[in-house]
C-alpha cells in the first residue's frame, strides 16, 4: 500500500469529501463577510489560501477508525463522521494562523504566513498606523475566524447524532480544543524559561508541550472520535488513546527533525527555521545535554548566540545545524522517534479491528511518521 498521504486520504473519497465540507464554509464565509463589509473580502481569502493545503491525515485517522470500530460506509452517519473530519481541519487552521503569530513565522506552506501577507498589503496599499500591528491583529482574527467555522462544522455534524454519542464525542472535541490551547501557552512559557541548569527538566518540558500543543490533536483525539462517533465503549476509546499518543508524539518529534534538516521544497519553509523561531525541541535539548555532558563551550556557545536569532546568517543557522548533527541529537530522536511508533503499531496489530480500516490505519500511522514534509 502506497504511504503517499495524499493517496491514503483519497481511499474511500475522504479528502476530496472533506474538501467538499471544507470549501462550503469558505463560500458561506465569504458570503457572510460581504454582507458586513467589502473591506473584509482579503480574510475570506487568507482562509480560503490556508485551507488549501494540508494531507488531510487527521480526518482520515478519524474516518479509519470510525470504520474500524464497525461504521458502515454509505450511511448517514458517514456524512457526520466526515464533517467532524472538516471540523478538525478547520481547527487546525485556526491553531496554525495562532501559531505563526507566536512563533513570529514568516511562513506557512510554501506562502506568507498571514501576519507577513497582511503587514505587506498594508504597506502597498499604503495604508495608515503600523504595519507590523496590523499584520498581527488580522492573523489572530482569522484564526479565531477558523475556530468559530470549526465550532459550526463540529456541531452540525453530531445535531442528528443520539445524545449520548453527541455528548461523548463533543467532550473528546472540547477537550481536544482545551489542551492545544493550553499546550500553546506551555510553549510560550517554555521558551522563555532558563535552561541548560537541568537538562533533563528541559527534555521533559519539551515532550510535555509536545504531548499538549501537537500529539493529541494531531493523531489522539482524531482516533477516538472516530471511535466515538461509532459508539465504541470506554476500553476502546482507552486503547485508541494509547496507539494514538506515542504515534502523535513521534509525528511532531519528525517534525522537529524536518524543521531543521528538511528539504524546503518539501516542507514549505526555510531549512533551519525552527532554529531562527528558537524551538527548544527535544533536539535542541539533547544537543545541550550532550554539549554539557561533553564539556562541548563552542556547541554551548552557538545554541546560545544563534537559537533564536532572527536575523542570524545562512552559514550560522547552517554551523547550528551541523553542531546539531554531530551531538548524536538527530540518532537519539530517531530512536526515541522508533519507540514510539514500535508502541503505537503493537497497540493497532493487538486491536482485532476489520479490514480495510486495519491496514489503512496502519499506513496512516506510517505516513504520519515516515515522512520528508
């Protein structure tokens, strides 16, 4: 089976169908920001340029284990199962405009990110007040404009659902919602702490924040609303959170590597960017951890003068990178990276779910955490 995501999520229509839910918000946005004012056409745009693009991976986690835990395709409750799928990607949408705005981004997916695009239109069109202001006032307003859409999709779909499965699911998606905003604010915290003291508390509080800000919501919670939404019982929803945690956290973990090491054509983003934004990731701690361990004062050093650094050079973030690489960091996270995942496929090969929701689990599971973007 091909580990393509793009072809995963087109098995069973998911993405294109997703996309279909998706894109009629866009036009019901766009029809609703008319009516208030012309002004406000550019958000409807920003919205529509975000939602574009994305794999689709975590409608496709929810739809897979909807189908494994014994939802029947061509039934009413597919359509609901697939809108709570638009749900989640519409709040994605909301937590990456959110997200750059923290991180001070300069882009996303290949593009501006919305802050920078709208601080640009500023500037041509020459308009009055700080540019840099306005660029971040419209990118925090599009993504609570993202939240409120996910909100609509999420309870149109459970409306005909029965209460009790309505009740379950929609406190697996409130929570969902609760902890990425939580696990934002502890990265924020997290990158203004001191570190380097214990280096093992600053491994931890990267993981925590891994676990809160990304893993949950990436794979977790996808997982166990499908599950939800089929009606499974407490111990499966139990063990759809234990296969779908450590495989989350292994998918951000790969993410940290791709944001250092990957292939910008791939990625959408600067090589190295994740060292200008100054990401303590599990990489950049074990790279400290080892500098200490090792008595390393020029590794310490260049962590210390560049992580962060904003305006740092081409051959700076590079001699990061490097340093980066001849710690053993990047070994240790892929190990760390295959425990993980060894949990999380032994968790999917113990559940004696039907196929083809097993397999196409698993290789969703793969696809998430095998991959150059």
């Amino acid at each position: 089976m091909s580990l393509d995501p793009r072809t995963l999520t087109d098995v069973e229509d998911v993405r294109p169908r997703v996309d279909g839910y998706v894109a009629a918000h866009v036009d019901r946005l766009e029809g609703v920001l008319a009516s208030i004012g012309a002004g406000a056409a550019p958000l409807v745009e920003a919205v529509a340029q975000m939602l574009s693009g994305g794999k689709r991976l975590r409608a496709a986690f929810c739809y897979w284990s909807w189908r494994a835990h014994g939802g029947a395709p061509g039934t009413p409750d597919e359509v609901a199962v697939l809108r709570v799928g638009a749900a989640l990607e519409l709040f994605q949408a909301a937590a990456l405009f959110h997200d750059d705005v923290m991180d001070d981004s300069d882009t996303r997916r290949g593009h501006p990110a919305a802050h920078r695009a709208f601080a640009d239109r500023h500037h041509r069109e020459g308009l009055e007040g700080d540019a840099e202001q306005f660029g971040l006032s419209a990118a925090i307003l599009l993504g609570d404009l993202a939240l409120v859409a996910s909100e609509r999709e999420f309870a149109d779909a459970v409306a005909g659902a029965p209460a009790t499965r309505a009740a379950r699911t929609r406190e697996v998606f409130d929570h969902m919602r609760t902890e990425v905003t939580v696990g934002q604010y502890l990265d924020v915290l997290a990158q203004s702490l001191p570190w380097g003291a214990d280096t093992a508390a600053d491994e931890h509080r990267a993981r925590e924040v891994i676990r809160a800000k990304s893993a949950r919501y990436s794979v977790e919670h996808p997982i166990v609303l499908g599950a939800a939404l089929a009606d499974a019982d407490d111990d499966a929803l139990a063990a759809c959170r234990a296969i779908g945690l450590p495989l989350g956290e292994a998918f951000q973990l790969r993410d940290d590597l791709l944001g250092v090491f990957g292939d910008p054509v791939a990625t959408g983003k600067p090589a190295g960017d994740d060292l200008r934004e100054g990401k303590r990731t599990v990489l950049v701690a074990r790279t400290v951890a080892h500098a200490i361990a090792t008595g390393d004062v020029p590794t310490l050093d260049l962590v210390r003068s560049t992580l962060g650094d904003r305006e740092a050079s081409e051959d700076q973030i590079a001699a990061l990178a490097e340093a980066i690489a001849a710690s053993g960091a990047v070994e240790g996270v892929e190990t760390l990276i295959e425990q993980l995942c060894s949990a999380g496929f032994a968790g999917i090969e113990a559940r004696d779910w039907a196929e083809p929701a097993h397999g196409m689990l698993t290789a969703l599971a793969h696809a998430a955490t095998d991959r150059s973007a």
